[in-house]
C-alpha cells in the first residue's frame, strides 16, 4: 500500500510538472465521457491452471476523464460460467463471479509529454486502480462469497476517430479478504488473485477538452500602448478634420464673395502666336525658299513696327545625315534668316540674336524640324484690364 501511495503521490507531482502553457477551459458535464463495452478473458494468478481455468468476461465501463490527465468512471464485469466444466462448484446462473468497481486513471501521454494535443492522436497510455465489490456465485450447501477487491492495470488505447476508442487493458483483480482466518485482514495475496486481458470499444458522449492560451503581460503591454497610440493618432485626425472644416468654410467663404463679386476680363497684349514665326527648309539647303520668304518679311514687319523690339532666330536641323553636317546646317538656317533681315530689310544686328540649336526633336513629322524658329520680343509687355 505504501508504494501504491508514493506512485500517487510522484503521479500527481508530474503531473503538475507538465502543465503546459494553455489554460484548459472548463467543460460541460458530459463532455469527455465515454460509454464502453468490453470482452475478454480470466484466469488465476496462481494455484491454477492458467489455461484450463481461463473463462470468458464481458463487461460494461463508463469513464469521465476530469482533466487531460487524470480521470474517473466505474466499470461491471461478469465472468462466464465454467465452472461445470472443471468438476468445481457449481454456480447457479450462467456467471460464475461478477465485480463491480469504482477507479481512477491517469493518461500517462499527458502526463509525462504535455496535453493540448489530444485531438488526432492516434494511441495512448493510461493506468487504471480502483476498488469494489466482488462476489462469487456459488451452489448449496456453499454459500455465494462476496468480498472486497481492488484492481489494477494498463490501457493500451488506440483511437481510429476522434469519438472511438479500442482498448487493450491487462489487470490484475486482488480478493482483499483473508479467507479460512478468524480475524479478516485486507491482503494482497497472489493466491487470491486473478489476471484480465480485456478488448473493448468506447464512445465519446460529450466533446473534447477546449483550450486557451494564457495571455503574457508584456504582449499585453505593448497592446495596450498600441491602443493609447491609435488613441492618440485618432484625437490627432479628429484636430486635423476639425482644421479641414475650418478651412472649408473659410474657402466656400471666398467662393460666396468671388460668386458675388463683377467679373474682370484680363487680356496681355501679346501672345505666343503673334510673336513666334517659323521659316522652314529643304533638307541639306540653308538657303530661304521662295515660299519661305513672305515669313521673313513679316518678321521685318514686326521689327519696323516695333523699334524697340528684337528677334531670336534658333536654327534646328532634321536627324538626316551626320551630326556634325546637321549641327552646321543649324546654325547656317539661322545666320541665313539674319543675313536677310540685316541685308534686304535693313534690320539692325544687334536687333537680332541668331545661334544653331543642332537637331531639333519639336515635331513628330521630322521634316518640320528643318527649321528656324524666329521669337519676337516687343521690348515691354503691356496689361489691360477691363
């Protein structure tokens, strides 16, 4: 009893050793209950023949387990009348000796390797010890022996679903009483014993542990200063639309006022048409076409009109032939416009500001860009308002 008592008490101790990091949530009543069926066999621990006094047992179990770990049920069991068959004393009904018990169990693969995990695992583990009634079935003049017994043993449990289990549970059951003894003492006796191998099938009644991961203060910590950072963005974006609104009204303010107030029409006396002037060329040639000329003109025009005006004449060139011919032939357009200007028109030099600008890239037809492209400055800009 002593070491029963020291197994129990190192069971109970590893198990508070393998408490892992999830809490275990609390389940309802018949959640991982289960209702089982067993067969199998019995025979004398010792004094008898192991296999000429086996007998058949059936038996019925029902089993709560409380905790991952450890469990509770009772269980029934009856053994197959035999005894005819060896010329021993007869029993009277078709069962020879019957127990019915209480125990207590503990999962040894969630004891020593953590739970959690439960669900899909495919075999476990468990020790099973209990106590009860038993009783023997006897014929006159021999009366029925009832006894105190207590049982204990292993379960080899393989679960194919996660509501089904087959077991394999070897146990030895003790008679406690000291028979033929004046004076009963409870005694584990080899003679007095008897060893079961049992197969059975069990249901699952209720579902399956649920678990919750405990929370850590720090990662608790850092969401709760996460929060009083949105906190602080959120007051941050409720100042900034309260400055947006006020914004808005100050603008739609404006707009009212510019609505309400007389349309001005603002007019610049120049523009890009008036002072820009193109004169175009034949590929390789610098020199002014005849259809080219009346562009000229209007530049020298322009120039008598305005005194105070100037002109600046950019020579550009097609990509035809090689770079340094194109970059000549733009700056040889421009001085040609110039040279016309000066000499046919009498347009004085430092009126006019004429450079090559080599390859010109301004048009998508790439004839256009053998050009020279004349802008006119008047002198002085001048603004009317009415």
């Amino acid at each position: 009893m002593k070491k029963l008592l020291l197994g129990a008490v190192l069971l109970a101790i590893g198990g508070l050793a393998t408490a892992n990091a999830q809490l275990l949530q609390q389940p309802k009543f018949f959640d991982n209950m289960s209702l089982g069926v067993k067969a199998g066999v019995a025979t004398p621990l010792n004094h008898g023949a192991f296999f000429g006094d086996m007998r058949a047992v059936v038996g019925l179990d029902l089993q709560k387990m409380i905790t991952p770990i450890y469990g509770a049920g009772i269980e029934g069991y009856w053994s197959i009348n035999t005894s005819s068959w060896q010329n021993q004393i007869h029993s009277k009904t078709a069962f020879d000796a019957s127990y019915v018990g209480a125990y207590g169990v503990v999962n040894l693969n969630s004891l020593f390797g953590g739970y959690g995990n439960e669900v899909g695992r495919v075999f476990d583990v468990a020790v099973r010890a209990g106590a009860g009634w038993g009783h023997n079935f006897q014929n006159e003049p021999v009366a029925d022996h009832n006894f105190f017994a207590t049982k204990a043993g292993l379960d080899f449990n393989f679960h194919p679903s996660e509501r089904v289990t087959i077991s394999l549970s070897p146990s030895v059951l003790w008679d406690m009483s000291d028979a033929d003894v004046n004076q009963s003492s409870a005694a584990y006796n080899a003679n007095r014993a008897c060893f079961n191998l049992m197969a059975g099938v069990a249901v699952r009644l209720g579902d399956g542990f649920s678990y919750t991961d405990p929370y850590n203060q720090g990662e608790v910590d850092a969401l709760n200063a996460r929060i009083n950072e949105l906190r602080g963005d959120l007051d941050n974006c409720s100042n900034a639309l309260a400055q947006a609104n006020a914004r808005n009204r100050q603008l739609e303010a404006a707009l009212d006022a510019c609505n309400k107030k007389a349309p001005q029409v603002v007019k610049e006396s120049t523009d890009f048409y008036q002072t820009v002037r193109y004169v175009f060329f034949t590929i390789g040639k610098y020199n002014i076409r005849p259809d080219q000329a009346p562009n000229v003109e209007q530049i020298a025009v322009y120039l008598k009109n305005h005194p105070k005006a100037t002109v600046v004449i950019k020579g550009y060139a097609s990509q035809d032939g090689p770079l340094d011919v194109n970059e000549r032939l733009a700056k040889q357009r421009a001085e040609s416009v110039k040279e016309s200007l000066i000499k046919k028109y009498g347009i004085a030099a430092n009126r006019i500001d004429a450079s090559g600008q080599g390859i010109g890239h301004m048009f998508d037809e790439e004839s256009w860009n053998r050009v020279a492209i004349c802008i006119l400055d008047a002198g002085s800009k001048t603004t009317t308002t009415k």
